[in-house]
C-alpha cells in the first residue's frame, strides 16, 4: 500500500544524507498521496544508513499511524499543518542544513542578491517570527507549523518553496519528496552564497523586480522557456 | 559531423560537475569551431550525469539548430555574443559557482591581490554594469553577452579569459572548452582566496604592476618560460 | 582482557578521523569501564590508518599502563582528571577540529543560538580560563583537567557534553567513546553555524529559555519523545 | 641514481593533489641529499595525475640539470636559496593552498592563536616583505628565495618551518620532503583557523610564552615526549 509514496519518501530521505545536508538523524523528508490524504515521513531518530520503505511510516489525514512499529518524526505535526494550509505542496524537507541554519539562528530573510535564487525563489526567503514562550510549551511542533503559514499570509508557497524558522532552521517544499530535496539544497547554496555576498559588500541591495520576473518567469510558469520544456507546458 | 567538437563540449560540461562547481544543471560550457563558425553546447535542463556527445546541441553560425531534438541552454545567445566578439575565444563556461557568484552578486570586481590570479588574469576580474529593466526584458541573454562585451571595451579577452556578470555569476573562457573550464576553476579559487583576504585586511590593494607582469608574462605571450614549452612557443 | 572496550575505542578514533574532524595524529578518544576503573586510549602520536585494537593502551586507575609497549596519548592526564571529577561520563575526545578551535582560539564560549545547539547542549558551550604559567609549567595536561573541572562548577556535565579550553580546543564527552565522538561532531557543527550567525547578525543574542528546555528536555530526560523510545526510558 | 630521493620526491608531489592542496600544477616539492648536494624537484606545469619518479628532475648543486628533457619547476632558484642558506632543510615545499594564501595576500603573519599552531611553528608564521620593482624583473625566483632567507634572520628554519611571500602563498619546508608537506598542512589548518578566530574576536593576541614552549618543546627537541619516542630522542 503506497508503495511508490514510501520509496519516493525513503530515497529523498536518503538523498538528504548523501548530498551531506544532514549528519546523525538531523532531517527528515515527508510526501503525501493528495488523492486519500496519506502521508509518508521518516522514522524519528533513524540513521539514513538503516533506511528503507519499509520503515517509512504512513499517516492518515488524522495523523494516526496507518501501520508498523515505527514512531514517526517529532517534527510531523509541523509537516502535517502546512499539507493542510499549503494545497499544492507535495514533499516537504526539513534540515539544520549550515548555512540556512546560520541566518534562521540570526533571524535574518535572505534578500534576493541573484539570479540562482531567483531562478527558485521569487522573493526573498522569509523568516518567521520568534516564537512565544506559550507556543513553545504546548503543541510546539504543531505551533512551528503555524507560525509558517502566518508568514506566508500573502504568499504562494509554491512561488517561495521554503522558509527559515527563527532559532531553528529551514522548512522546504515542493511538488514531491524529491523536489523538496531541491528545494533545500538550493537553499543550502543560496544562504551560503548570500553570507559571501554581505561580506564582500554589506551594503548590497536585492537584485531589481525585473531580474527577478526575468529568471523566475523563465523557468516557472506559462511563458516558461528554460529547460526541454514546449512554452505553456508545466 | 563535428564528433571532436562534441565530445570534448560534452566532456567540458560532466568535468564541471566532476569538479562540484555546478549543481543540477546550473551551468553550461559550449565550443566553437572557426573554420565552419558552428558551436556546439549543452542541452538545456539536462542533468551531466545523463549527458553524451549526441545530446550536444550543434547551432549554425546564425545560431539554428542543425539536428537533434534538444533544445539548446537558455544561455546560448549569451555565448553566441562573445562568439561574434571575442574571435581568439574557442570555448565558454558559465556557472553559479559559490565564490566567484558571491562577488557578482555583491556587483564588485575582483582586485588582484595575488600571484595565482596574476598567473591567469592580466588584472583584476571586471564586473559588469547592473542591467537596466529594459536590456532585461527583452532580449535578455543577448544583452547579456552585449553587456560582458561592453566592460571588455579595451581589454583583450585572451588576457583576461572571464566577467562577473553584476547579480548573476561568472562567464569565463579561453581557446577551447577544456580551457574555459579552467578559467572558471581559477576564478573560483581566486574569488574565495581574494574574500579571505580582504577579511583580514580590508585595506589591502592590489600586487605592484611589475609583479602582475611578471606573473602573467612568465606563463603566457612570447617570453613564457612556465612549463615545459620552449621560449617563444605558446 | 577489556577487548570490547578497545575494540570501542579503536573504532571510535577510526571515526574521527574518517570524518575528517582530525588530521595527522591531532586528537584521541578514551573510554572507561566504569566496574574496573579501566581506561583505554589511543596510543600517542600513532597513526589513524594504523590503529587496531591491540594498539590501544589499557591503563588502571592509578593511570599505570597496564600492558603493551605503546605510550598512551600525551592528554592522558586530562582524561584521568575527567573521569575522576565526571562520575557519569564513559568515553572522552579530544581534537582541534577547525570550527571549535576556532572559538577556542578566541577564548569565546558559543552562546546558544538555535534548536541545533538546545538538542545537545543544554546552554552555551563554555570556555575555560586562560592557564596561567605556573599551571602550564608544571602538570601542564593534569592542570588542563582541573581549569576542566572548575569551569563545570554548578553545571552537569552529562548535560553540557563538552567544552572549549582557552587557547587550545574542545574537548567533549558521553556516555561511551562513540557518544563522546558525537558530541564532538556536533560541536563541530555548531561552532560552524554559530560563527556564521554572527557573522550575519553581530547583535544576535541566545535562544529563549523556554525554547532551549524545550530542544533539549523533548530529546533528554524523563519526558522525552524523540527518536523512537516510549516516554520515560532513556 | 638517487632513485630513493627520486620516490621521495614523487610521493610527496602526489600527496599535495591528493590531500587537495593544489590544483592544476599549483605547486611544487623538492627534495635534496645532502652528501651529494643533488636536488630533486617536479618538473615544470606536469600535472600530478601523470607524474612518476622518473620525471623528476635532478639538479647538480650549481643547479644544472644532471639528466632528463624535462625542466624543472619555474620555482626552482627560490628551492635552491634555500637549501643553500637553511642548512638542516632536506625539503621545501611550495602550493597556493587557499587559506595560507588569503594572509600572504593580505600581507600579514599568523599570530600563533593557539596550541595546534604552537606544536609545530614556534612562534607567529612570519610574512616576507613586499619585493621592489627590482627584486621582480630580474632574477625574480632567486630574490623570492633571498626575501624568505633575509625574513629569516634571527631565526631558526627547523623551527618555523615556514613562511608567507607577501602577495604570493606559503612555502614551507622540513628534514625531508614528505616533512614538507607535513608543514604546509600544518600551515593550511593553521591559517584556516586563524581566519575564524580574528572574525570572531578582532582583539585577540597570541597565546603566552609559557604555553608556546610547552607545546612546541614536548613535541620537538631533547626534552620532547610527545609520540612513542624515549626522551632526548629526536
């Protein structure tokens, strides 16, 4: 039963370790099947190593696991709150990948500085806001989720597939477990490349909006132009 | 039909990936043959690891495609500008490769600060003018290569073999694709050496004339004594 | 006699070094057996690649070799003083892997700045005093033990598994001699992260303490619920 | 002849590309014997993938080449300055690793930060002088020797096993040539964690005089008893 959800699911997973975003267990990679409203997510405190689909666990749209031994991982309610806000999202990835992780602990967005994060992200990559004392201490993954989709108020996810919590480190998404993977790994190269950037010059501004439309309207959207893709085709 | 040319086109691209500087399909190299004026490039969108000389776009020299069903990098008239331009350059690369897209973002030149650049670079690494919305949008990978070749007003290509381009990254080159690969793996340990540099001291200025000459003259032009190439024998 | 506990110990400095937290011969783990009083550790300047079990040296509570022609690690003085002074501890390394020396070498303790951080380390990374010269001259690696020791005064060292010593670099611990290489990766990551962090915003300040609690307790102690324990067991 | 020397030489080469000090031709290693005077060195601008013992070049003490087409290393007058004024060196080795390059570029010695530093360079790495008009265009590589010997006065080469030309990179040297190598690792790391630590404390100072001689005297001299050496051996 779903199989082809906990394999996609397992091998992100493992994606996640090879690429070196992750050390120890710190990420975890989920997937849903819109259709029934299942969802695979990786194991908490499971070495990628040891990973197979088999240990995947399946959610029902409650949360409730369908099968298996398996607990699921302690960031699931998070995952969970953003499948039910964020409709088209897919796969979703969550890592301490370093450098995300150095502006989500400064609790800085990443200003659009060029085109390789415009060509993913149209905008800069947001930061939430701290969270409270009590948001904290009750539902606190649950809460991380919402505080997520508050700051996308006005944004389409799928526009800006990834977030950097405060204090903490990046959600990223996409239409599937893999392109959550991508997602993050541009990411991971965009904060690091954007440190570089203020360093050289802390008074670097955002690129202009028409660099931006530019390369992120020529790889998404209808008049799309990059790739082997035909114009219009997705 | 032009089989050489495509192999080491298509062998130019899978080393830029074997050298990490180039994730997904976040780059492209091209060759050019001068006696026929036909230039070969990668595909756009395709993956190195699944790349081979028969997907290796071959263009006429008005740029159309002579065979095959790919359809060629979204940057090709990009190359096909510096082509028209730079009659002594043979091949080009571009990348988003981190350290030398950290200075294009933060649109400053790259001073030479050192022996290594000086060894490849006849001065410092030019940056080009930010474009405007309107060189932007329409026509935007031509005035792309109109822009690199504008800042190159006064400077031999030969003698400073790549550009950042201001918010984007870099484009480098030199007699063969093989070649313009070089001069990206350069440019990318000069960048992230000259960051360092200006980290400890950010006062510094660029090496004496007479050291840059030294330098770049002992490896290259009719006086060259590096390497095992007699004296005059380029 | 003690194999397990060597072969523990062996492994455990293989990895160190596979992991690319040392070079050359440039740090060591140690493991203890807690009935017998007996601790293991790598032989001085011996090798990674050469390292076997049987290499390892076994030494009795008095700090007395107990068998075999191999010196033991010139630290081994700071172990012994740990072991004797951290009743709970199992296994101890020691290295200068380039993050955490870093902010060593700068005499700074590495404030908690995200969840990475809270999951391990139960508040800042601390640093010792600066030694002084007359505990430098004389019992030079006892003396690094002791500054050890005072600096835990009022803290749990189960609970904040390691520590920068001024000038020099971490040394970190757990349960075992593998846990004790865990908490040294970690370190190593979260000294990487954090440099980042105020490299971005200089003005950062630590995580809430509500947040802190919450990272550390959800993945120690009684209450927590991480990985794939019920609730209440270790 | 001297094919033991020959291997050394060799050997050490190939260990600077595989420890990825160098690229391209980068860099170079040398090798002397002191009985007879004959110096071994890389040939010039030969990639290291296809260097093998009987490509090295063999020089007679006056520097001519006993046998073989090839030419040595463009570097090689700065090699034979050097052996000439610092006695006990029986190799040198030359790169443009990158961290030891951004402070030769910037000009600046490395304060001895810490006890990595302090086990083998006793004292700060010390930067030469910028080199006059002059000095460049004529007999450049011999005066680049001259300004490392004059830098030199008043120390001892075995124990400051290397130094920075201003503008350039590291040359570093030992009793041997894989000695030599070893002490431009050494530098790399050292340089690299130097860099962290100015970046988080501009104000910091070297480490005393009394843990500098702790640390550089048990390694090294008749009292050492770093290693599996008895005292007094060397």
């Amino acid at each position: 039963m779903h199989d082809e959800l906990r394999k996609a699911v397992c091998d992100a997973n493992i994606q996640l370790w090879r690429e070196r975003l992750v050390i120890f267990s710190w990420g975890n990679v989920s997937g849903i099947d819109r259709s029934s409203g299942v969802v695979a997510i990786k194991p908490s405190g499971v070495a990628y190593e040891a990973l197979t689909p088999d240990k995947i666990v399946l959610l029902d749209p409650d949360g409730n696991i369908i099968e298996g031994p398996l607990k699921p991982s302690s960031d699931t309610p998070t995952h969970l709150e953003l499948y039910r806000n964020f409709k088209s999202v897919g796969g979703i990835c969550h890592t301490h990948s370093p450098n995300a992780t150095m502006w989500a602990q400064a609790c800085r967005e990443i200003p659009c500085f060029g085109t390789t994060h415009a060509d993913y992200y149209y905008g800069p990559v947001p930061v939430t806001e701290v969270m409270t004392k009590e948001q904290i201490e009750s539902d606190y993954e649950l809460n991380t989720g919402r505080v997520i989709v508050r700051r996308f108020a006005g944004l389409d996810p799928m526009e800006v597939p990834g977030v950097l919590v405060a204090n903490h480190g990046p959600f990223a998404w996409g239409r599937d477990a893999a392109a959550a993977v991508e997602s993050t790994m541009v990411l991971e190269q965009v904060a690091a490349t954007a440190l570089g950037t203020i360093t050289i010059n802390p008074e670097q501004g955002p690129i202009s909006e028409a660099l931006l439309d530019k390369h992120y309207l020529r790889k998404h959207g209808k008049n799309a132009y990059y790739g082997q893709r035909s114009p219009g085709e997705q």
